[in-house]
C-alpha cells in the first residue's frame, strides 16, 4: 500500500467514526394544549321522528 492510500483509509475511518448527536433538555415538562371543539349531530332521534312521519299508516303520500 501506498503511503497516501494509508492516509485516505485512516482518514475514512476517523470520518466514519464520528457521529453528529443532538440532545433537547428541557427543565420543565412540555405540555402540548389542544383546545378542540367536538361538535356532532344526534341524528338517531330525527330518524325516528322521520320514521313515524312517514309511517305506513300516515297519509302523506
């Protein structure tokens, strides 16, 4: 082996060796506040208001 290619397999090796690390620290815990509004339908009851308007009995149609 070459004197150079000694330097470049020694040099990729040290390369190849380092490796970037990040650490978040934080004194307080993270809290993440999600203000959602849930909004939804009872459509149950409308149905069987439906169902008894439209009954077989009812003389509508």
């Amino acid at each position: 082996m070459s004197t150079r290619m000694l330097v470049a397999l020694v040099g990729a090796l040290t390369l190849m060796g380092c490796t970037h690390r990040v650490e978040v620290e934080s004194k307080e815990p993270i809290t993440i506040n999600l203000n959602v509004k849930v909004d939804h339908e009872i459509r149950v009851k409308v149905d069987k208001e439906l169902d008894e308007l439209f009954g077989d009995d009812s003389e509508l149609f």
